[in-house]
C-alpha cells in the first residue's frame, strides 16, 4: 500500500535507528581514509572565523571579545543548516536504488543528513569551546538552552531539506537556486555582522532583514545561550511558528510530489 505523507513521515521517525545508524556510518566513512578526519572542517571553521573576525575587528573597530565568539558560534549554527539543505539537492538521487526497489518510506533519508550533520556540528562544537576558553565566557554558557534550541533548528532544517529534496528531483533549477540562495542567505543573515554595532543601527532595514529572515531565528536562538545569553522570546516563537508553518508546507510538497520522485530518478 502506498503511503501518503504525512504516513511516510511518521514511518520514517519510527525507524530512527536504522537513520541513526547510517548516519553514524556515513561519518565513519567519509573519514576512514583521512589521517585527520574531522579535524579538517573543524580546522577550515576556526580558521574562517578567525580570519573574517580580526578583520571586522579592525575595520570596524570592534573588540575581538565581542566579534570572535559571535562569528564562531553563527558559523557553527549556519555550517549545520546550509550543509544540511545544500546536501538535500541530491540526497534521493543518491538513494535512487533503495526508493526504486523499497515500498518504504523515503523520509529516513531526510532525517539521516540531518542527523550526519548534526554529528558533524557535535565535533564542530569543539571549535567554540576553545575560543569560549580563549575569551573567558565558557562559564557563562548557558547549556540548558541548547537542547530545544537544537531541536527546533534540527524540526525546521528537517523541512526545508525535505522541501529541497522534493523539488530537485523534479526541477533541474532547483539546486543551483539553492546554491546560490544559501549563500545570499548567509550575508543578509548576521554571521559576520551584530545588529546596532559599528554605526549600522537597527533601523528600517535592519528590522526587515531580521524579523523576516527564518534564518535569523535558527541562527539566534542557538546562538545566544553559547554567548551566555538567553535568546528573547520572540526568538522562540518565531523558531515554532516557522516549524509548524514550514512542516505544513512540507507536508503538502511531499504529498504531490512523493509518487513522481520514483519515476523521476
């Protein structure tokens, strides 16, 4: 019998071990043939981050105990998102034999690339601890936060990769829409920038970019208990209200494209 979305979704949760499992499988093998494994992007995070901050550091003139950690920990957050939708461009292509001879649900491969990256931000996470050390602010994080807060980035990446999924199969256009979306996403989302610092002030347009960027939201709301803050409560709304909006619209995409994505492979 086949199964309509909302029935592949939840049969895909229920089979979170087996998901789990090969995403374990996954990093195991993208590093078995690297000396250093999880070193390198650990490596290229510290180093971009130290790089794009001393240099606002100096042109802007602000203290590198303000700018270093807030790059570090926007990076950390927007590495896990991006990698996520940018690898869902070709996610059931590159399971086409498991959905051409399999009855099963197809979402379990959404769920196992968030999950990979989700390992991947765990060894990246290594990376701000150090610099929280180096500027004396690992005391203030507040962990209790980032347990729902990495859940609601994780329930909102899980749609949007879904989304992405669904449509690259179908639509050629789509991939590199997202491409260079993303990266248009990631200079209007405050990575390398702190809203109301270095003359920019939370003005007009400061206030559309922000309040009507989903990523702003996913970025923030993790961000801040790693700086030792707690994010503000219209971080958390707008994180749910973006989850349950988002998976709605899921949803309806998975529904009218689900039984295409077979033939369209």
């Amino acid at each position: 019998m086949s199964l309509n979305a909302v029935q592949d979704v939840l049969a895909g949760l229920r089979a979170r071990d087996m998901w789990w499992t090969r995403a374990i499988w996954d990093i195991k093998r993208r590093y078995s043939e690297s000396l250093l494994g999880p070193i390198w992007i650990a490596g290229g995070l510290a180093t971009m981050s130290a790089a794009i901050g001393l240099l606002y550091a100096r042109v802007f003139g602000i203290h590198r105990e303000a700018i270093l950690p807030w790059i570090t920990a926007g990076f950390l957050v927007w590495y896990l998102i991006s990698t996520s939708i940018g690898g869902a461009t070709s996610i059931f292509a590159m399971n086409r034999a498991a959905i051409l001879h399999s009855a099963g649900p197809m979402s379990p491969h959404i769920f196992r690339l968030v999950s990979r990256e989700l390992l991947v931000f765990a060894h990246n996470i290594g990376v701000f601890l150090i610099v929280a050390v180096i500027y004396g602010i690992l005391t203030s994080i507040q962990i209790w936060w980032l347990p729902p807060a990495l859940a609601l980035v994780l329930i909102n990446v899980a749609w949007m990769a879904l989304i992405v999924a669904c449509l690259s199969v179908l639509y050629a256009d789509i991939p590199p829409i997202v491409q260079y979306g993303t990266l248009l996403a990631m200079f209007i989302t405050p990575l390398f920038w702190i809203p109301g610092v270095a003359g920019r002030g939370r003005n007009l347009g400061d206030t559309a970019v922000l309040d009507f960027n989903p990523f702003y939201y996913l970025v923030t709301v993790v961000r801040e208990p790693l700086l030792g803050r707690t994010p503000e409560l219209n971080i958390w709304i707008g994180c749910v209200v973006l989850a349950l909006v988002g998976w709605a619209a899921a949803l309806l995409v998975f529904q009218s494209t689900r039984r295409k994505i077979a033939l369209a492979l």
